[in-house]
C-alpha cells in the first residue's frame, strides 16, 4: 500500500463523553484521502469528532489516528501537517489580515520574510488582495471566513478541516466559498474535510461523505456509491392521480401526490422491472393514457433520510424492548 493509498483517518470504537452525555459513541472509520464531507445536524458530534483528531480534546475510549499518527501521542507531529478553519468567529479585530495570516505563518515555523509573502500569496488566492492591509475588524463575515480560510492553509497542510465554512454567508458569499474549496483540494492537492449541516454544500465539493447523528456513525462512503439504486419513480396520467396511488398501494408500492404526479417510493431492494410493471398494469388497470414515467436519481438527502430514520427506528425497538 502506498501513502496516497493509505486512509487519511482511522478510528477504532472512539467515544467522548462529558459526564453522562455521550458527543461521541464508538465511531469506527477508514477515510480515504479525498474531499471528504462530515454531514449532520448541529449537536451531531461533528465538531467533537474534528477536536477529538486535532488532539483539542482527549478521547474518553478507543483509538484513532490521522496521517498514520496516533492523536494522543503524536499531537505535535500532526498538527504541523493538519490545518483548522474553526466554526467560530475567533479572529482578532484589530490587526489587519496580513498581519494575522503573516503571524500564523511564522507560528508554523517559516522565517518572517518568507511568513509575509506566503501569506501575502494565500490571501491572494483565497480572494483577499488590496484588503489584506485593512483591520479585520471592517472585513464582512464572508471576508473573516476567506481570512480564516488562508490561516488554515497558510503552511501547505497535507490535509484541513473546514468546519462549517460557509456560516453565515449570503448565497454569492457561500458560492465563493464552495469554489475555492473546491480550488484547494483539485489544484493544490490538498485533502479536505467539510464539516457541514447543508447537504448542498456536501454534494458539490465532496466526493466522500461521513454521516453522524446524535453522536454515532449513520454511514460513511463514496457518495457515488451511496446514491446509486434506491430512486424514486416519477408517473404522470391522464385522469385521478390518488386512483393510480390506491392502485400501486394495492400492488404493496408506496407512492404518494407531489401536484399532478406521482411519487413511487423504490422497495429497499431498488427499483426493479418488477416495479415498473406494477406501474404499467396499475395505469392499465385504471385505463389512463400514461403521460411520463422516469426514474428520479437518489440524492444526498434521500441517504440522510433514509439512514437516520432506521437508526432511530432500530434505536426506539430496542428502548421498547428494554422497558
């Protein structure tokens, strides 16, 4: 196995717990190195799963480590190699970015000149030019995000954790955002996790995805695979639509009304010719001239879904069973 085959991350059973409060309930992980997507709500476990592999915060139990380092013991060692753009607005107002980012140069161990024009040369490319002379205090949330942006990568990381990096930003901002992100894993090469709750986001720049709920690991893959099979099926009549949904109910489909069509939900098994011969002889039944019938590709949201729901599903059978 070479380096670039190695897993980026890897955990065994890592759990974090604050008291009785479980963030983090025996997560096991092999990540590739990719632009990788940690999707879930806010409250998730997310933010903790990112602490947990900078060293921020001890693990209560299991194992973990990142860039083939251990995260208790080699704390120092990875974070020369790692970047971290926080969630929060934490950057101090009266300097001016070219200070700032010039500083976290120097912090990571290159001499002042060359900490100066490698920030000067990051801020360029993250879209902060003439403005890197002004207080960051002025700066408007979408420029303190592209400053914390540089920071993160001002070292040339091997890999950078973006947590929640288009918060707060308007949709020109947040596009803005998604694009260099994109720029910074294709063209420089660097391996990107996207900590995110907008599925959107994840879709567009990640092309692996790490689900979390409630603390514990939903799912994790390629997210090509994950969407593959699984979709709905579109169907348009002529004449009552609810007739052709009691029909394919009948013939043990779900389906349901979005406007004058209908929404064939796809067995867990995927959608198969059988069902679309159920389609077929539901609308013959009713003798309905059959006007589109299409199969809808299976999104990012559909897995989240999909996945969360039996999670929550297994969960509440076994509290049943416990009581």
């Amino acid at each position: 196995m070479t380096v670039s085959d190695q897993p980026i991350v890897t955990t065994a059973a890592l759990t974090k717990a604050y008291g009785s409060v479980i963030a983090l309930d025996t997560v096991d992980l092999s990540i590739p190195r990719s632009a990788i997507g940690l999707l879930g709500a806010n409250g998730a476990g997310k933010s903790t799963l990112i602490k947990l592999l900078l060293g921020l915060i001890a693990p209560t139990g299991g194992t973990a480590t990142m860039l083939g380092m251990d995260i208790r013991s080699d704390v120092i060692r990875i974070r020369e190699r790692v970047g971290y753009m926080p969630e929060s607005d934490c950057l101090p107002m009266d300097v001016t970015a070219a200070d700032f980012v010039g500083h976290m140069a120097e912090m990571s161990g290159l001499p002042g000149r060359d900490a100066r024009q490698r920030a000067n040369d990051v801020l360029y490319q993250v879209g902060v030019d003439e403005e890197r002379y002004r207080l960051i205090r002025g700066f408007s949330t979408g420029m303190k995000q592209r400053v914390k942006l540089a920071q993160a990568i001002v070292h040339d990381p091997e890999l950078v954790f973006l947590d929640e990096p288009t918060n707060g930003m308007d949709p020109q901002g947040r596009d803005d955002m998604l694009n260099l992100i994109n720029r910074i894993h294709r063209q420089l090469g660097i391996t990107v996790i996207v900590s995110s709750h907008l599925l959107e986001d994840i879709e567009r720049v990640c092309d692996y995805v790490v689900m979390v709920d409630r603390g514990k690991l939903v799912v994790n893959g390629r997210i090509n695979d994950l969407m593959q099979g699984g979709g709905d099926v579109i169907v348009r009549i002529d004449g009552d639509p609810q007739r052709l949904v009691d029909g394919l109910a009948a013939r043990q489909l779900s389906a349901r009304l979005s406007g004058p069509e209908v929404i064939v939900a796809a067995p867990d098994g995927g959608v198969s010719d059988a069902v679309y011969d159920a389609i077929r002889d539901a609308v013959v039944e009713m003798d309905a001239p059959l006007r589109m019938l299409r199969g809808r590709e299976r999104s990012l949201e559909d897995v989240y879904i999909q996945t969360v729901g039996e999670m929550v599903a297994a969960e509440d059978v076994v509290a049943a069973n416990g009581q």
